[in-house]
C-alpha cells in the first residue's frame, strides 16, 4: 500500500483539496509549483544550509538509558526540543518561508492556537525580513500571552479573530479569508499536515528531515537504520509524519501514533480523533474529525495545547484506517505523570505534547530487545506553569 500522498494529494480515501472557488487560484498556484520549487537544488541547499546553521539541525538522537532500564527496552529520543524555538515547527516555516520567496510573494499569514506555530512563523518572517499577520482567537490571546509577545517582539502583527468560540478554528476562517482578499502578494503558512492539497504532503516533506537523520544516526550507533517502533504524539501530525516519512513502506517498523484523549475517550471533553471522529471534510481536506450527527464541529479538549485539534491530517487518518498505524490515547493526567517521569529520569523537561508520547510506554506491548525511537517534539519550558500546577496540587479536584 501507498503511505505518501499521489499527485491528486490523496492517500487511499483522505485529502484532496475541497476548496471553495475563491480559494482555487491559490491553492492551484501553489500545488502546480511546490514540487519543482522544492526539489530545485537551490532551494534544498538554502532549506538544508539553514536547518543546520539556524535551527541547530541535525538534532540528537539520544539513548535515554534511565528509561529504558525502567521500561526494560532500549529507547531513543530524537531531540526536536532542541531546534532554535523549541519545537519541530520551525522545520515547516523555514521550508515554506523560502518557498514563498520563489513564489514572488511580499506578505505571509499564518494561524495559531496556543501561538507556537505563530511564534515559528514570525521567526521566519524576521530572518527573511517579511511582513507578517498572524490570526489567533480572542480567547487562546488571552490565554497564551507570552507568545503573544514574542510574536510583537520578532515583528509580527497578531490580529485576533472576534467570531465564534474565539479559538483556533475561528483564526483559520480569518486567514482564509485573508487569503482570499489577498492572492497574488500572501502566502499562508499552515502549521501542520493538515489542509488542502499540496499542504499535507508539503509539510511532510519539510518535515521529512527528521526520519532523515534518524536513519543516519540510528545506523552510527546500533548498526541498523531500523527501529522496531517509532512512537509519535499527534495533533495534526507533523511531527509524527516527519519522525514516519522515510519508513512508512517498511511494514516490519511499528508506527505509534499518540492522541490525546483530554479527560478521557468518553468524558465529552477529550481530542482522540481516530476513536471519535468519523469521515468529513476540515479546513479542505478529507479526513477523521470530530463532528456533530449533522455536521459541526466539536470543540476538542486537551490539557496540551499543541493537540487540541478536532481533526487530524490526512495520512493519519489513512494510516490509522488501514492499520499501518496504530493509535494510542493519552490522558492529561497520564501526560502530566509521564513528564515528571521524563524530568526526574533523563534530566529533560518535555512539552506536555510530546509528554503524551512518553506515556504511550505504558500502554503498548514491547520486547526487550526492541528499538523504539521516541519523538520529543518540543521542550517544556512553555509548559511549566501547567506542570507547577500539578506539582503542587493547584487546580486538582
Ligand atoms: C504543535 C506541536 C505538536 C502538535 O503538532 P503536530 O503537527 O501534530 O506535530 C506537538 N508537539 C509540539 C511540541 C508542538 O509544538
């Protein structure tokens, strides 16, 4: 079977593009140039000269010795949490940064929830020295003020969205809308592997880079590029398809993806997609998501901000349905528990997303002379108030 996306951006039942008629000259512009754009030599000695000299690329792949002898396994840690901006992100809006270059474009917007791919997208637009919009809704501005600021500081504009629930989902309708208004100078960088077609695959690609090295450095110290199982937290997926990319036809690598499931898969308040959602069409693309009998969207949950996302991009969803992937779900409190774990053991304070992952340890099957490669998407510092909180008590029952 087929894992990467074919030239229509489908993967068996999922993607496309199922776009509105005001959108399709951008999002045809960009699907009829992407891959000529990306695979010019050019472009990939820039994309590869600054994910190494700005990002700090390759990141580590690190044998956490301490948990592997809790876990009686051997487990290794990609060290995404140690990009410049702390996360996988800035992967995506380097590669999409100069990708707009090419496409002659003056003016970039971008969504953000929690504000971290905002905050990725405004320190590209500072290093390229171009203008900047960011859309976030009234309420997560409110709620996630220091990247707010960082965003102000590298430059950018953040305009809040004043309709609906306020939150992400709303940010997404301005910037289209934006987008509409707006065709020929802006280019709209989307955060994850989610979107219309060419976006998921486009993103994936950026973020390709990370099973890239895996496969090197896996090598250099075990003498296999193979793991047994790559583990991954999943909001749209990016991460998740960077750290797969590369071994996504070999069937004998188990792929983990880790949802979360907020208070609980049947709490009402959760963001397991692949359990509760069904086949319809967000943000342009067909996928899983979470929707009313007739339609709607529902309000996700999770304690994690960078996984409270009602759908989830279009290869998961195929990798899922097909079982090429299997799905774990994660409460707040089994991630919360998981990221004091990571602390004490490897001196490594994860994000909370990437703390879901830790925590699928103890829910799948294993041996011990297994390889599993774990993918620390992003660092905790944003995270610490939250993980304050549980320590001391605050906010629990
Ligand atoms: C945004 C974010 C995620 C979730 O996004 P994906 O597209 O699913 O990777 C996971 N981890 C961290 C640290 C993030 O910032």
């Amino acid at each position: 079977m087929r894992f990467t996306a074919d030239d229509r951006g489908f993967y068996g039942d999922f993607g496309g593009a199922f776009i509105p008629e005001m959108l399709y000259a951008n999002v045809e512009e960009l699907r009829s140039r992407y891959l000529e754009i990306i695979e010019d030599q050019d472009f990939q000695n820039e994309f590869r000269g600054l994910l190494k000299d700005y990002v700090g690329r390759p990141s580590p792949l690190y044998l956490a010795k301490r948990l592997s002898q809790k876990y009686q396994t051997s487990i290794y840690l990609k060290r995404e949490d140690l990009n410049h901006t702390g996360a996988h992100k800035i992967n995506n809006t380097i590669g999409q940064i100069l990708l707009a270059q090419r496409l002659g474009k003056s003016r970039i917007i971008a969504e953000t929830g929690a504000g971290q791919h905002g905050v990725a997208t405004a320190t590209v637009c500072a290093l390229m020295g171009i203008q900047c919009i960011v859309y976030m809704g009234e309420v997560d501005i409110a709620r996630q003020a220091p990247n707010v600021s960082r965003m102000q500081m590298l430059g950018a504009e953040v305009r809040p969205a004043l309709s609906g629930s306020r939150t992400l989902k709303d940010a997404t309708n301005e910037a289209i809308r934006d987008w509409i208004n707006n065709p020929v100078d802006t280019h709209y960088i989307i955060g994850s592997v989610v979107g219309p077609h060419p976006y998921p695959d486009m993103v994936a690609r950026f973020q390709s880079v990370i099973s890239e090295e895996i496969r090197w450095q896996l090598k250099e110290q075990t003498g296999s590029e193979d793991p047994d199982l790559i583990i991954a937290c999943v909001g749209g997926g990016s991460n998740a398809a960077g750290a797969y990319y590369h071994y996504l036809d070999n069937d004998n690598i188990r792929l983990i993806a880790v949802e979360a499931a907020g208070l609980g898969v049947d709490s009402g308040e959760s963001a397991a997609t692949s359990v509760l959602g069904s086949k319809g069409i967000i943000h342009g693309s067909r996928t899983l998501l979470m929707q009313t009998p007739d339609g709607q969207i529902i309000e996700p949950y999770s304690l994690s901000a960078g996984l409270d996302y009602p759908g989830i991009g279009p290869m998961h969803a195929h990798l899922i349905d097909s079982g090429r992937a299997e799905a774990v779900s994660i409460t707040d409190d089994e991630a919360l528990e998981a990221a004091f774990e990571c602390a004490k053991l490897e001196g490594i304070i994860p994000a909370l997303e990437s703390a879901h992952a830790f925590a699928a340890l103890e829910k799948i099957e294993y041996g011990s002379d297994d390889i599993i490669v774990l993918n620390l998407s992003g660092r905790g510092d944003k995270d610490l108030e939250t993980y304050i909180k549980h320590l001391t008590g605050d906010g629990k029952d």
